[in-house]
C-alpha cells in the first residue's frame, strides 16, 4: 500500500467513526412522513348527484377530547401499502326498522288519485305530507297535494302552472307553502295557504347568474323559510338572508347574516364543502348563536364522529353501533352500515332519541340497494307502490 492509499483509508475511517448510528426503524418512520405530508396536501371533493343516497343535510365539526397516541415498535409497512379501514363488527344485525322504530315510519302511496306520480317534499304538520305530482318527464303545469297520514286520503291543493324542479323544495310554515319559481332570470316566490287556493306572488327579484358563453348560463336558486309572519330566502350561490312579509312587501335583508344560507328554520349558518355542512347557526327568531364543536357532523342538538353521537351540550353521548355515519336527519335520525361476526352487512337508521337501531335492508354486492332519499327533516325510499317515510312524529 502506497501513502496515498493509506492516507485515504485513514480519513474514511474517521468520517465512518462520525456517522451516527441508523435507527432500527428509519423505513416505518420515512414511510409514516410520506404519508402525513401526503395527506396534509389531500383536498376532499364532495359531488352532489342522484345515486344510491342523495344527502342534505346539516355538518358541523367536532374534536372529540383525547391523549396523544404512545409510540410503539410496530413492524414497517411495505412501501404504497394500502391503509385498510376494518369495520367494527356488532353482534347483531339491527331488527327491521318497523319492528325497532315502529312510530317513525310511515307509508305514502306513491300515486295520487288521479294516477299521476306523488313525490314527497315535506311535513306541513306532523301528520300531513306535502308533495307535488307531475307528470313522467316534463310537466309545464304540476301541481301540490297534500297527503293526511290518519285519514290516508289526498288533497290538491293548487295547480303551480309552472315548471317546478324537484331539487326546488317548497317551504311551509305559519299556515302558508311557498315556492320560487325561474321566470326568465328572475326569481318568482308564490305563496298559498296550507289550505289550498290560488297561488300568489309575493315578491320578485334578479337571480344570481354565473356567465358561461360555452356551456350556457347558470341560474342559481333560493332556499326557503317561512316564521314569524315572514317569507325568508337565502341565494344558493352567495348566501345572506333577505325577508318579506308573506302578505307580500317590501323585501329586506337580515341583519348579520352576510354569507349565511337558510338550514332548518329558524336557523341558518355559513356553508362549508358538502351538501348541508353548515358552521356559525344563527336563530332568526330569537338571534341565537351556537359554537362550532369541531370535526363531526352536526344538526341543531347532536353532533356525531366516526363512533359517538354527542349532544353539543355534551349532556349525553352515545355509541354508535355501526359505521359510516351520515348527516343527522330532523335532529334525530342517522343512516350507518353494520357488519356482523359472519361478514352479513346490512343499512340502518339509528334513533339518537331512542338509542335504537332499525334495518333498512340487508346489503348484497351482487345486487343495488334501493335509493334512500334524503333532506334535512326526513329520510324515505320506494318499497313496493309505497314511499317508506322516516320522520320525527313530534315535529
């Protein structure tokens, strides 16, 4: 060996004695950074469409309390290894839901007397239904019915004469239904007693457009309310809520409610991503506001995380047997899949006001469950020549 070669041997040797020493688990800890930078750069999307559940409802978030996880020797994952989420298994597949939740549920006839389709919209009352029929296809005059849940009898109650989407849900309150309607690019608000009669315009106001010289212009639509005397609205593009009298007025807005959208009257909040996720609920009545827990989804009352129902008070908290919660529906009712020891996997509605769980139906992958509708105050689907309505009774 020349100098030079013995010279170089004896640097290397003293930089390999200052490398310090590698971790035993560098691969799970490289791994692990990849994938909380990974996630972190994630943004989710939510698309609103017609599928096997169409959801609008009401999110909030909440942050349930908890320790910080201890750091355990676990084995390194494979690099790309898929994360997979295990279901939480319960030892028993809820009853079906009439026989758990007998007073929730109700049958609508999914055809008027006069043979034309009846699509249900919402509850004037506890007991009394609002729909409106339409002929298959396009319909240039629908019209509103109402259906007596006791009786089991139909009325019409007036003829709309004028195209009525199905996403465009009426509202009704203080005796009065109202509804907007598309006139050119104008927003049109007609109102009839709960009664029936002769619709009548109430107020008339530019729609907000949004310019598209390609696809075609879109015309942005209103949520509605009706309390205390007054017809409210929020536009479902911008928000900010605008009030008349229901005899027709002068409209106005409502103080402090820039970039809020009508919820459940007589609340309304400012929206987050996903339909019906909501944040800052403000009472129009009474100009109560309520605190954001974080990360859950939340109506007025509960909230719910991934495995609890809390109530925002946190008076009360409540396991949930099964996964994949939804939006809460009529502050009580929330959808969840249940997986059994045996690997059966079935849809639920669980009763936060009860604590019980009902079955929809028994999940089959080889064929498509029936579509469940669902809005802010009511859950319901086809069974047969009925629509199978879950709803709050004492509402």
């Amino acid at each position: 060996m020349n100098d030079v070669e013995e010279a170089l041997r004896r640097t290397f040797a003293r930089a390999e004695a200052r490398i310090p020493a590698t971790p035993p688990d560098l691969l799970r800890q490289v791994t692990e950074g990849r994938t909380r930078r990974g996630r972190r750069g994630l943004v989710p999307a939510t698309a609103m469409a017609t599928c096997l559940v169409i959801w609008a409802a009401a999110a909030l978030t909440w942050r349930a309390p908890h320790p910080s996880p201890a750091v355990t020797a676990t084995p390194a994952p494979r690099l790309h290894e898929p994360r997979i989420h295990e279901p939480r298994i319960v030892e028993k597949i809820a009853p079906p839901l009439e026989q758990a939740l007998p007073s929730v549920v109700a049958e609508v006839p999914r055809e008027a007397p006069n043979g034309e389709a009846f699509t249900p919209k919402l509850f004037v009352d506890p007991r009394t239904m609002l729909g409106y029929v339409a002929k298959k296809g396009y319909d240039p005059a629908p019209e509103l019915w109402i259906y007596h849940l006791e009786s089991r009898t139909f009325r019409r109650l007036t003829v709309v004469g004028y195209p009525i989407a199905p996403v465009d849900s009426p509202a009704a309150g203080d005796g009065f239904i109202v509804w907007f309607e598309y006139v050119g690019r104008n927003i049109r608000i007609m109102a009839i007693p709960a009664t029936g009669g002769t619709p009548l315009e109430v107020v008339t106001f530019p729609a907000e457009l949004e310019v598209d010289e390609a696809n075609g212009d879109t015309i942005y639509g209103v949520d509605l309310a009706v309390g205390d005397g007054r017809i409210f609205w929020s536009s479902t593009r911008s928000g900010g809520v605008n009030q008349v009298p229901v005899t027709g007025g002068k409209p106005s807005p409502v103080p402090g409610t820039k970039g809020l959208r009508l919820f459940s009257w007589p609340w309304a909040g400012r929206p987050l991503d996903g339909p019906g996720a909501m944040v800052n609920l403000l009472n129009l009545s009474t100009g109560e506001r309520l605190d954001d827990p974080a990360q859950a989804v939340c109506h007025v009352t509960w909230c719910v995380t991934d495995s609890q129902a809390i109530r925002r008070d946190g008076s009360r908290v409540l396991d949930l047997p099964g996964d994949n919660p939804r939006s809460i529906v009529a502050d009580r009712f929330v959808t969840l899949s249940q997986t059994d020891k045996q690997g059966r996997k079935a849809s639920v509605i669980y009763d936060l006001a009860t604590a019980r769980a009902g079955r929809l139906w028994m999940r089959n992958d080889r064929k498509a469950s029936t579509t469940l509708y669902v809005s802010t105050e009511m859950i319901y689907f086809k069974r047969g020549d009925k629509w199978a309505v879950i709803h709050d009774p004492d509402r």
